[in-house]
C-alpha cells in the first residue's frame, strides 16, 4: 500500500463515520482537481489512481444518498 492508497482509506472512513453525501462530493472533486496536474507531468500511476478514488467517492455518495431520496422504505407503504 501507498502513502495515497493509506490517506485514500483514512478519509473514506472518516467520511462514512459522518455521513454527509456532500462531503463525498467535495472528496471526489477535490482528488479529480489533484490529479490534473500529475497527469500534466506524465506521474500517471498515482493520477490514475486519484481518478479511481474520484470514483469511489462518487459511488458513496450515490449509495448514501438513497436513504435520503426514500428509495428504502421501512415497508410502511409511504412514497
């Protein structure tokens, strides 16, 4: 694992302990803006892999999101 792999891990936890979708957002915006100037330099490895976590905050950011759009009811018969 590297240094990015362990912060990638950290922050993803830490985000899900709060579940705010929003901050997934943030996250995923914010490693996609990261990773625009290592493409630049040619440092593809590590910007490809800022790309992939842009991706994983993405899709947590739809998977906690549901619960908020009331795609999982309780069975009550509520929509």
């Amino acid at each position: 694992m590297k240094i990015q792999d362990i912060a990638f891990v950290i922050v993803l936890i830490t985000l899900l302990v709060i579940r705010k979708p929003k901050l997934f957002i943030y996250a995923g915006i914010g490693s996609l803006l990261l990773s625009i100037p290592l493409f630049a330099k040619w440092i593809f490895f590590t910007a490809e892999r800022l790309t992939w976590y842009s991706a994983g905050f993405f899709l947590c950011f739809i998977i906690t999101s549901f619960p908020e759009l009331g795609y999982f009811n309780s069975g009550n018969g509520k929509k």
